[in-house]
C-alpha cells in the first residue's frame, strides 16, 4: 500500500458524460501527478500539481482538466466522454514538486469504461 | 519528441534464470531514470538512477544506467514466480512545461515454475 487513495476503483458511464476523479496523496507530499493508461498506448503522464499550482504538463486532452485543493487531495474532471477515453487513471504523489530525486508514488488507479 | 522505448516486449523464463531488461532513452533535458514493476494494478517503485555507471541494487534485482549511450538496464537474477509482472521504466526530463515521466510500453515477464 502506497498511501496514495483513488475513488472510485471503477466506473462506467455513457459518451459525452462528465466524470470526476478522486485522489489524495500521501501524508506530506504536496505534488500530485495524473497518468493515463490504456493498452495500445502506455503509461502516459497528463498532468502535475505542486502545493496547489500547475507544475507540468503532458498529453493532456482540453477536455479533461484537473486541480488541486488545499487540503492537496485532487481532481481529475474529464468531459464529453469518447470511447478512447476508457483507461486506468492513475494518481502519484511526491514529497517535492519533480526535483531529479524525487520519488513518485502509485495510487491503485480508477479504472474508466466508456460505453 | 521524448522517447522511451523498451525491450524485450515480453519474456518467458524459467525459474532461477538471470533476465536483463532494457531501456533506452532520448528526452529533453534528460534528469533521471526510474523503474517500476507493475503487477496487478499500480506500478510500484525498484531504483532511481541518476548517475552513470553506479549499479544500484536490491535483493536479487540490480540497475545501472549509461548516459553516453542513453540506455538502462534492469537485471533479476534467479527469478522466481513472483517476479513475474511487467516492468516500466520511465525517464524524467525537464522542459518549458515543467519537469514530467515519460514512460516506455512496458516489458512483460512472465516466470514458469
């Protein structure tokens, strides 16, 4: 157990839906990380919050947005749903904001089916 | 455009074989390397590397990094069932969006009694 916690573990819902994931890092990290994987294209990083603000960002869709609160538990909002939108979600979390030796951390992820 | 790319893309052995796992790399700003061993859900965390040619190890897993060819390589010896999963590894680079884990696809081991 990581001490990083992702709700919900599952969830399944129609195209062109809005969903919300949940992730709370562990005690005393402040950068939380989002990934997405799906099988034909990997583990892909979407995007990094540190102490509240953006850090990073990857392949992020203008679809999906995130943010992170100051309690530093996260939201992931992703909308108008497409099928290729089905995936793993995972959230990380770091003690520091993606220093060369900082350490991530893996959540159990929220598995994502679109129908 | 960052890539990482793993090989072999799977791997069957027998238990007590010795398996070495590749990757190579070629990020901007290049600023470490990270394994991962992921079995039924979350990756979970091996070895950071940062510095060339300095074997990090643990247990009968092992790692070492060459920044001159950007390359690492993982190497489990006497492999049991237990290490069967796939391994990710990851290079973290830093660029004007900030610094990010580019992962590669991943290489399933799979270890038979």
């Amino acid at each position: 157990d990581s001490g990083v916690t992702q709700t919900p573990k599952h969830l399944i819902t129609a195209t062109g839906q809005r969903v919300t994931l949940r992730c709370s890092p562990r005690s005393g990290d402040l950068s939380v990380y989002w990934y997405q994987q799906s099988l034909d294209q990997g583990l892909q990083f979407l995007i990094q919050y540190y102490n509240g603000e953006e850090r990073a960002k990857g392949n992020i869709l203008e679809r999906f947005s995130a943010q992170q609160f100051p309690d530093l538990h996260s939201e992931l909002n992703l909308s108008s749903l497409e099928l290729g939108d089905s995936a793993l979600y995972f959230c990380a979390s770091s003690v520091g904001g993606g220093l060369r030796t900082d350490t991530q951390y893996f959540g159990p992820g929220t598995r994502l089916t679109v129908l | 455009e960052d890539k990482v790319v793993q090989s072999p893309l799977s791997l069957v052995v027998h238990e007590g074989d010795t398996v070495t796992l590749n990757c190579s790399y070629e990020v901007t700003n290049f600023r470490s390397l990270l394994w991962y061993k992921q079995e039924k859900k979350a990756p979970t965390f091996l070895f950071m590397l940062t510095s060339s040619g300095i074997e990090k190890k643990s247990g009968r897993l092992s790692s070492i990094l060459d920044k001159k060819e950007l390359f690492s390589i993982l190497n489990i010896t006497a492999t049991q069932t237990g290490d069967s999963a796939v391994y990710l590894c990851a290079a973290r680079s830093n660029s004007n969006s900030g610094y990010a884990l580019n992962f590669g696809k991943g290489t399933s081991l799979l270890v038979t009694p």
